[in-house]
C-alpha cells in the first residue's frame, strides 16, 4: 500500500496540491491493513484476494492520479458526474484537450508500479512467529483507525475518492426522487392571469462573461447584441459551480446553497400551471440510462437532441448540423405552436471544448495577442505552450462571436412575435478560464477562476412583457448581485406563476428582491474574488 501512496505522494506534492507526502503516507496506514491481514492470515485464497482488490483499487488510483496531474486536487463528486454522464464527442474532446506528456507519464509510471506491485505481492506464506508478532501491530492499527476517523477521512486518496463517488450517486438519486416523488406532493402551480405568455431560455455552454464586448471586452466578440438597443443586460450575475450538470440541478430546482431540497423541477412547475414545454438541445442525451440533464428535461412535452454527440467521435469535419445555428428551425417551429401558453428551453454547445468545432470551418479567426494576456504566464512558457495560450484564446474568442450571430437569430425570431407578451433569456451555465488567472484551459471547481462563474446574463422583453413586469424599470436593476441557483424564481415571474415554493425576494426580476451572499466552491465569491477589472458596457451605437 505504501509504493502506491509514494507515488500519489510524489504526484501531489510536484502539482502543488496542498497535500504533503507526509500526510498521505501516515494517511495511508490504516488502508494497508487491507493487504497487510491477507497476507498474514489467508493461505491458499491469497492470491485471489489481491487480485480482487487491485481490480477494485486500480481506478481510483489512476482516477487520483489524473485528477492530481491535470488539476492539482484530489477528487470531488463533480469529478465523477462528467465521467459517468459524459458522450463519446465529450470524451473525444477531453481526451484530445486535456492529454499532455505529463499526464501519459504519470498514469504509465502508476501503472506500471501496480502491475509490479501485484506481482510482488504474491509472495509466500509467512511464519507463524511473523503472525504472532504482527497481530498485535495490526490490531492496534486497526483500532486508531477506527477512533481517528482516519480509515474514511477525505484527506486520503482512496477513501476520498469512494466518498466522492458516493456523493454523486446521491446527487443524482436525489434529483430522480425529485422526478419520482413531485406529483405526489400535489404541488399546486398556478398562473397569475389566462393572458397568452410565451418563454424563451436559451441555455449557454461555458461562456464567461469576461470575453464578451457588450460586457466590455476589447474584442468586437459580440457585435450583433452590442447594437441591440433594448436588452437588459445584467452585469453581476454568477453560476454556483463550474460544471453544467451542478448548475443546472440548482438552477431548474428549488435547490440551493441554503436548503437542499429540490421540490420539484421548472419543467414541472411550468407543466403544472398549464404551459406546453420545449426541449431542444444540441447537447445530445447519454446512453440508455436517465442523466441528469435528461432527468431535468423530463416530462417537457416536446424533446429533441442532435445527434452530434454520436456522430462526431473521431476526428471528423463537422457539418453545419453539428453547430448550433441547428436549433434555429426548432425554435421556428415551437415559435409557431398554437399553444397560448409555451416555454422553450435552447440548450447550445456553446463555446464547449474544442473550440474550434463550435463554428464553421471558413470563419475568419482572431489572431495576434488577445487584450487579456497574462504576460507573466506567457512569457515564463515554453514556445509550444506560448502557441497553445494564443490559438486556444482566439479559438474562443472567435466561438463567442459566432455564438453571438446564433443567439441574435433566435432573438430575431422572438421579435417576430413582440406584438404578443413574449420574453427571451440567455444565460450560460458557467464560464471558462482561458490561461489568464490561471495556467489553465477549461473549467474545474478544483481550480477555480473568476471566469468559470462570472457569466452573462441578457434578457429581451416586449411591451406586453414589460408593462407585466415593472421592477423592470428599477434603478440599479442590472448591477443587482445575483446567483443562477435561484434562477427557477425568475423563471416563474417570467412565466407569471407561482407555487408555495416560489419566492418572488428570489428574482432578480422582482422588486421585492433581496441580495443574498453567493458561494463557489464552498467559499464566499465576493470575498473570495473582489472587483479586480471594472468593465463597463460597451457603448451602442445609436
């Protein structure tokens, strides 16, 4: 047990985690009574019973290993949700981003100490004096074990990673008992008037709002919404997690940083009223199993994923149906129902690793240094790294505007109808760091960033709509803080309904809103990420 926890020390100390090697040597003492009784007292089925624990112990040490090579910590639950409700075109972009010398070097070494270790493990039987001698050491180690809380303390890798993966099948048996229990609750939802209301949500993939113009960036990155002259554009508005799996559990459920029950799902809210629901997303479904996404899409009476996720598994030129400009006749479409009262969710790939497959091939790509550079980064990195900062960065860069030309046509098709009480939302799940706060491309909670959480968050209202929501007029409304785990309370004010679960103090549309104290990563944001880079809207032309 110890060579193993050499080496996870070894890899954790080199990546800065925070973790000594002395900790998890000591750590991993009570762990070695599992290979150290066996070879003890076990006779002939000893063999057997190393195999059975190397099989079992063999993925989280290589699971330990990654997440200590690529981010610097130990595993979480969020660790496991995109590992296990991932695609083969989410696998084949993270392998082909997130692969590195370092990180094939540390898994090859690791596996290679395993295989050798099971091999040495298979010695002979021990003496009886060995035995007799080694009882009393291994009762003792097994009782401080026990009393310490050590045996099944996060701060040791194997344990840590067993807990974590618990922590994410509890999450995801919570939101299907969501699913499964809220009819049965008889929630009562209702709407607030029989007027005909139309919803747009459409859902952005990480999309921080730091690289946007109309959020100030020097770039002309949105230059279609920056010329829109009537949009809400909210300036302080952040996700609760880096991953869209964790955001969207909060942000389409009751649940939030202060209570953990979810009650029920927007979707069901929004059905319970009397709304005809819409599902459109170029983020296919997983597998033949309920995810988590596929779980909050539940019971939308209209569904549609792209086959993109299956199609593009190799290293394919995608066509114009793998981008998000796809949706746009589905919105057409959902537009047209003759349904008075209608919800349609967009959910978009966004700027979703790899960048450059999020737009099309023959579109111009911004070159040169991008505004926010980190120099002291850039120029303490190799030549090779240099090139990555660069092309990665303009690759995003270059996403965020055609992700700009998507939403401003689907905005236009919600014009189309601004005779009628009709509103339009866009929002991303979380943002990504792009090699400027940290040497680091993507987004993790184990490596947070400013821009994996500060997003946009843009609303289009028509003249009915807004005379149906006056808070609208409110000064200092679009720098109100707010935090999308609440979102589902503004959903429904936009939707004109309400349930005993609402809480209008949790709108950002309300003029009864009240600013809470916002959390990332189990920490304070605003203490924990101050003001550091004021950035005005950028003026519109008129």
């Amino acid at each position: 047990m110890y060579l193993p926890t050499f080496f996870v020390g070894i890899v954790a100390l080199f990546c800065g985690s925070g973790r000594s090697f002395e900790s998890l040597f000591v750590q991993s003492l009570p762990a070695s009574l599992v290979f150290v009784v066996p070879a003890l007292f076990f006779g002939r089925f000893r063999k057997a019973y190393y195999a059975a624990v190397w099989l079992l112990f063999f993925p989280v040490f290589i699971i330990t290993i990654s997440n200590l090579t690529l981010y610097s910590a130990m595993p979480t639950a969020d660790t496991f949700a995109p590992m296990l409700e991932t695609n083969p075109s989410e696998a084949a972009d993270f392998l082909k981003d997130y692969t590195s010398a370092a990180l094939v070097f540390c898994i090859a070494l690791g596996v290679s100490l395993l295989a050798l270790l099971f091999r040495y493990a298979q010695f002979e039987p021990v003496s009886r004096k060995t035995v007799m001698l080694a009882a009393p050491l291994c009762a003792c180690a097994a009782v401080w074990a026990l009393n310490s809380g050590q045996l099944f303390s996060r701060d040791f890798y194997v344990s840590s990673a067993v807990l974590s993966y618990f922590d994410y099948v509890q999450q995801h048996k919570e939101l299907e008992e969501c699913i499964r229990n809220a009819d049965s609750k008889n929630i009562v939802t209702v709407m607030e008037d029989d007027a005909p209301k139309t919803l747009v949500v459409v859902i952005g993939e990480s999309l921080t709002r730091n690289h946007m113009q109309i959020y100030g960036y020097p770039r002309r990155t949105t230059p279609l919404l920056a010329k829109e002259p009537d949009l809400f554009v909210f300036r302080d508005v952040i996700s609760p997690h880096a991953h869209t799996i964790a955001v969207l559990q909060k942000a389409f459920t009751f649940k939030n940083w202060e209570q953990r029950a979810m009650h029920q799902t927007v979707i069901q809210a929004l059905n319970g009223a009397g709304y005809k629901t819409f599902w459109y997303s170029n983020q296919p479904s997983t597998g033949a199993h309920d995810t988590a996404m596929t779980l909050l899409a539940h019971g939308a009476n209209e569904k549609w994923y792209s086959s993109q996720g299956l199609l593009k598994i190799s290293e394919q030129v995608i066509g114009e149906s793998s981008l998000d400009s796809c949706l746009l006749p589905k919105l057409k479409q959902a537009l047209a129902d003759p349904a008075p009262h209608k919800v349609i969710f967009i959910h978009l790939m966004g700027n979703h690793s790899s960048y450059n497959e999020r737009f099309p091939s023959e579109m111009p790509i911004f070159y040169g240094s991008p505004p926010y550079l980190n120099k002291a980064l850039y120029s303490s990195a190799s030549r090779a790294h240099q090139r990555e900062i660069l092309s990665k960065t303009n690759e995003y860069d270059t996403a965020v505007r055609f992700n700009d030309q998507v939403v401003f046509s689907f905005l236009q098709q919600a014009r189309v109808h601004a005779d009628q009480d009709i509103a339009f939302l866009y929002f991303s799940d979380h943002g990504d760091e792009i090699f400027e706060e940290k040497d680091f491309n993507g987004h993790n909670e184990l490596v947070p960033t400013r821009n994996m959480f500060e997003i946009p968050f843009i609303l289009w209202a028509s003249p009915l709509a807004k005379h149906r929501l006056p808070a609208l007029s409110a000064s200092h409304l679009l720098s109100r803080r707010y935090q999308t785990d609440d979102l589902i309370h503004s959903l429904m004010q936009l939707a004109g309904i309400r349930n005993e679960f609402y809480d209008p103090s949790r709108s950002i549309f309300s003029s009864r809103f009240v600013a809470r104290e916002r959390f990332v990563s189990g920490k304070e944001f605003d203490t924990l990420y101050p003001p550091q880079r004021v950035q005005a809207l950028a003026s519109r032309p008129q």
